[in-house]
C-alpha cells in the first residue's frame, strides 16, 4: 500500500503531539450516498487531532468536519491518498470560540485520474493558522480548493493553499474568498506550482477579501511557479470595500444598513456556494455562513 508523509515541521509537531487519531477507509468500487460526519466538540485542550484518509480505486465520498468549542489549542492534520479513478470531498464547518488558536494542515497526495476537493469554511477562532496542500502526483490527478472566511472584531486569519503538479494533464482551482469587519486581519496566500514534467496541466487561482470597516486589513496574494510552458495558468486579488451604491439601493428598498450590507456579503458568497452540487452541503455551508454574519 502506498504511504504519505508531510515532512514539514508543523505536520512533524501535530503528529508528534497528536491525541485524537481518525482512520477511515473508502473501499473499492464503493460509492457513499451520505457524508461521513465527523463532530469535534472540544471544550478543553490541547486538542490536536490526526486524520488519515485513504480512498481505494474508484471509492467517492464526502466527509464533512465540525470544528466547535472553547478549548485554548484546537488542531488537526488531515492527510488523504486517492487511488486511481476515486474521489474525495473533505469539508471543513470551522466555527470555535473566539479565545480559541485554531490550526490546521491539510495534505492530498491525489492518483490517477483521481480527485480532492478541500472546502474550508472559517468562521469561529480568535487565530487560525491554516494549510491546505494538493500534490497532484499522477496524469489525469484534479484538486480543488475552496476556502470561504468570515472575520470579525480582532479575529486573525492566516491562510495558506497551494497546488503542485507533479504529473502531466492535471488540474487545479483554488478559490479563497473572506469577508472581514471590525478591527479583524488576514492574510491569505496562494500557489500554484507547475514541474518540468507537468506538460498539459492547467492551474488557476483567485484570492478576494471584502472589507466591512476602515480598521479591517487584508492581504491576498497569489503566486505561479511555472517550470512547463505547455500549460494553461491565470490568477488574480482583489481587496476591496463593499459597494456603496448597492448599499443605497438596497436600503432605497426599505432594507436597515446592517440588512443590506447582510444581503450583500451573502451575494459575494454565492458563486462559491454554486459549486457545491451536494443541496445538504451547500444548505449547511450557507446556514454557517449566515451565522458569520449575525
């Protein structure tokens, strides 16, 4: 069987520190048709939970992660193999209180013609730190991520995705979007990495932050790294303040500043929530996004 191991020193320190350990198993040919729920209600801490995936040849599943509670130190390292031809959906609720440091490590070491998608959506902490790394390894290999943050008062986001193709026809989408307000920061970072040996890939990135307040700052920056010229690749950030004339129009309408500013945001989001085909995991994602807004 194979095996994958995140040499870096932060996924070295969880491993070493772990005290939850998760293993699940998609056998081959097998297709779930509901998402494996993983509720972690952590009131006391440290808390540092290691998760290990494997799918076998052409398994499917969705595994949804619910990250709540009050602990000092929640995190988890959460690593996934997919075998020809399966595909993997790991999708991440994060919604802690605001005195809790929140990190997270996220690695795929995707097969042939298989497929990760990492959906992240960060809500609650009052510092999350937070890595999500696809090695597409084999020809016909596709990672998706998706990472929605909403951020308030002084939280702190530091976020970080990246794509390296490893193989020739593979494919990546990184799509980061965050709303902050208040006094609230971020950093959100993207890469897509292209090898020598990865002709025929494509990769593409966006990071957007949307600035409720004057004090809110963002940083969205994305990067390319391209060592194929026969590939396809585009990027793009912006950081931005909400548009003053749809704030008129809508409260034209009747609706409270706070109301139109609510409407807004959750248009923002909706491009994102498109993508999910999945109506329980998209109506989940959108109640927590709603929540963020309150």
């Amino acid at each position: 069987s194979k095996t994958f191991m995140d040499s870096s020193y932060e996924s070295n320190f969880l491993t070493a520190h772990a005290n939850n350990f998760i293993q699940i198993t998609i056998p081959k040919n097998t297709q779930l048709k509901k998402p494996i729920e993983i509720h972690q209600h952590i009131e006391s801490g440290p808390f540092i939970s290691l998760i290990l995936i494997k799918a076998e040849a052409n398994s499917k599943a969705q595994i949804l992660l619910k990250k709540s509670g009050k602990a000092n130190l929640v995190a988890d390292d959460t690593r996934i193999i997919t075998e020809s031809g399966a595909k993997i959906d790991f999708i991440t609720l994060q919604h802690l209180g605001k005195d809790v440091r929140n990190i997270q490590r996220r690695n795929s070491h995707t097969g042939k013609d298989s497929e990760v998608n990492w959906v992240d959506v960060c809500l609650g902490s009052g510092y999350t730190k937070s890595d999500i790394i696809s090695s597409l390894q084999e020809p016909g290999a596709t990672s998706n991520n998706k990472v929605i943050y909403f951020a308030k008062n002084t939280q702190k986001y530091d976020i970080y995705t990246a794509s390296l193709h490893n193989a020739p026809n593979t494919y990546s989408d990184i799509v980061t979007k965050g709303v902050l307000n208040d006094s609230a920061k971020a950093l959100s970072r993207g890469l897509v990495k292209i090898n020598k040996n990865a002709a025929n890939s494509n990769g593409y990135e966006t990071q957007d932050a949307l600035l409720l307040s004057d004090k809110a700052e963002a940083d969205a920056i994305p990067n390319l790294e391209i060592l194929n010229h026969d590939v396809k690749c585009s990027h793009g950030s912006t950081v931005g303040q909400i548009d003053e004339e749809s704030l008129f129009y809508l409260m034209s309408r009747g609706l409270s500043k706070k109301d139109a500013t609510a409407k807004i945001v959750e248009g923002y989001f909706t491009p994102v929530l498109d993508m999910f085909q999945d109506k329980n995991i998209k109506e989940e994602i959108h109640k927590a996004v709603l929540e963020g807004l309150a």
